[in-house]
C-alpha cells in the first residue's frame, strides 16, 4: 500500500476538517435560521372545540413547554373553531391557513374518523397534514347515566325506551363512542341529544336534560369527583385503549369491558376501528405545505416537551390524567395504519351518523 507524504496527507486532512467545519457551519445556520424566524413570532392553535374542556386542558398543559423549546421561544395563543366533530377546524387548517408554521391545529380524533369514513364535508385529506403528535394515545371511555333516571344496571339500561343520551355534534368522539356503547350494550331506540360543548354537558346531566353520556374516566376523576364520591352517577361499561390495558384506577378496573358485550365478530371489528381512532389521539397538526425546515423546528419542541417530566406534572395538575404522548414521528404511521376495511366502514358509518342506530 502505499503510504501518504505527510504534505499531501496534510492537505487531505486540512480539506476533510474543512468540509466538517462547513457541515456544523450549515447546521448552525440553519437553526439560526429557524430561531430567527420565530423568534418575535406568535403561533395561533386552532382548537377544534370550545374552551373549557378536557381537551382545551389538554393543550394548555403544552403550551409553556412548547414556548420553551421551540427554537425562538414564541408566544403561542389559542383559537377556538367548534364545529363538526373537528370538520371545521381541519378544513380551516388544510385550505385556509397560511402554511408558514405559525398556524397550527389540534384537533379531535373525530377529524380522523369522519376522513377515513368519507363523511360528508371533509375537504381535507388526513394522509397529507404534517403531524406534530399527540400528548395522548391511551384513552378508556366509560358509559354513565345519572343515578336519578334510575338504570341502576345493564339489564335495566336495556329495557328503558328512548334514554337521553348527550353529546358535543354528529362526528365528534364522545358522541360516536356513546352511539357505539348504546349499540353494544343494546339500549331501545336511545334518543341523541346534541348542540352541547363539553362542559355544558355535565350541568345537563344533573339537571335531567339528557339521562346518559359518555365521557373519561380522568375527566370524571378531575372536574366530576363528586358525582363518585355522592354517587351521582352509574358507570355501565368501559372502552379499554388500548385493548387490555386497565386504568389504574380501582373504581374503573372491574367495569364490564364493552368488548365483552359484543355478539359477534362484526361488532368486534367496529370497536377495534373506534379503538385506532382514539390510538390516534388528538392530533396536532400543520398544514400541508409548511416549509420542511419549519416542520422540523415544531415537531422537536414537541418532543422535548413531551420528553420533559415536568410536563407530565403539568399535565397531571391540570387533566388529572397522565399523558401517553405519540411522538411526531409515530403520529404519520398511527394515522397511516388505520384499518379501513369497507364491511366495517359501512357498518360504523351508519353508528355514527344522525339516524337511528343500525340493526345489531
């Protein structure tokens, strides 16, 4: 082999560390860049839903970490954008915001479900947004009616003709899972009541406005402690996501799980499609032709936010719940991997619609 003069190898070294240093240089530049832009900068979250919810907490508990480390530390506000199970919201950040990273949604997982069931009014396309995670991919939901209407038990609940069941609007996701709980469970032509934000649900309940709802088990544990602790309310069932895991509650632990109520491997697969829905979570998203670069920025402030215990803390305080975070870069493959077999999309259309429940 023949060996390198030393002026020669010299040379050879002097040009390798002067590609490094331009390598770094260019790295260096680029998150100058990136902190120049939005540094001095707002960023606007279009919330899917009206304040005050569980899942408005849900992004609050983000928003001091997410100025934190986005690279130039920007001010980060809310708007609110109600309407359609998300519809709204998503088809205002997919045609109508301005893709330069200072607009983002979050929006429910009902925006995924009516995308993938080809529900009317979507002018979006959930394969195409730029996915910045969740700080959520566990989600139980329980079924509970007020103690005063009487369903103390599954077999009552059955029996009663035309319950009131609450919810936010055809399309969002606690309204589909209590349509999905009253099919399994096999309640008799339930009446859906819907036009209510979150919030506003609750006083309703308790006033006999609807009978029935379908909500979180963290959300009763955080804004509704005492309906457990005068009880207020029946627990019927829970929808573990995902399938298997328990909450780490004991009051929740031994609820009828509702994929033990199915009859049928059909009604089995239509809870699985509702369960990757919620695997989905409450996506944050940028439209579609937001700069790369500026992509990149946002989805690492989201990681190290959702990398950082004192977030969790955060999260805890205001939710009561522990956040199961989908980093961005499992969020695309989340979304990606939803079944979408047509007998069960059929099936779960007609669930989650306006209309009568289908037959079982």
């Amino acid at each position: 082999m023949k060996r390198l003069s030393l002026p020669l190898y010299g040379r050879k070294l002097a040009a390798v560390n002067a590609w490094a240093i331009l390598f770094v240089w260019l790295i260096a530049a680029n998150a100058f860049a990136q902190e120049s832009f939005f540094k001095g900068k707002t960023i606007t979250i279009v919330q899917g839903r009206g304040p005050g919810g569980t899942g408005d907490l849900r992004v609050r508990a983000l928003v001091p970490f997410l100025q934190k480390y986005i690279s130039g530390n920007p001010t980060i506000v809310m708007e609110y954008m109600s309407g359609g199970g998300s519809r709204k919201a998503a088809n205002h950040i997919f045609n109508s915001a301005r893709p330069d990273g200072l607009t983002m949604g979050n929006l429910s997982a009902g925006m995924v479900s009516l995308a993938v069931l080809g529900e009317s009014g979507i002018m979006y396309d959930i394969d195409k947004f730029n996915y910045l995670g969740s700080a959520y991919s566990t989600y139980h939901s329980v079924f509970i009616s007020r103690k005063e209407a009487g369903f103390g038990t599954l077999d009552k609940l059955r029996a009663a003709k035309e319950i009131r069941v609450g919810g936010q609007s055809v399309g969002f996701s606690t309204y589909n899972e209590a349509r999905l709980f009253c099919y399994i469970i096999g309640c008799r032509e339930p009446r859906f009541v819907t036009g209510f934000s979150g919030p506003e649900l609750d006083p309703a309940l308790m006033r006999g406005e609807i009978d029935a709802r379908s909500t979180g088990p963290d959300s009763l544990l955080q804004r509704n402690k005492e309906w457990l602790d005068k009880g207020l309310i029946y627990i019927h069932a829970i929808m573990e996501t995902p399938k298997g895991e328990k909450h780490p509650h004991p009051l929740f632990k031994k609820l009828p799980v509702l994929d033990d109520l199915a009859k049928s491997d059909k009604e089995l697969k239509v809870i699985a499609l509702q369960r990757a829905f919620r695997v989905a979570g409450s996506p944050f998203v940028l439209p579609p032709a937001t700069p790369k670069d500026r992509v990149k920025t946002l989805q690492e402030g989201f990681r190290k936010t959702f990398q950082d215990p004192a977030f969790f803390k955060e999260y805890d305080k205001l939710t009561g719940d522990q956040p199961t975070p989908l980093l961005p870069e499992n969020h695309e493959k989340a979304i990606a991997e939803i079944p979408r077999d047509r007998e069960t999309i059929e099936i779960f259309k007609k669930l989650v619609a306006a209309g009568p429940l289908p037959p079982r």
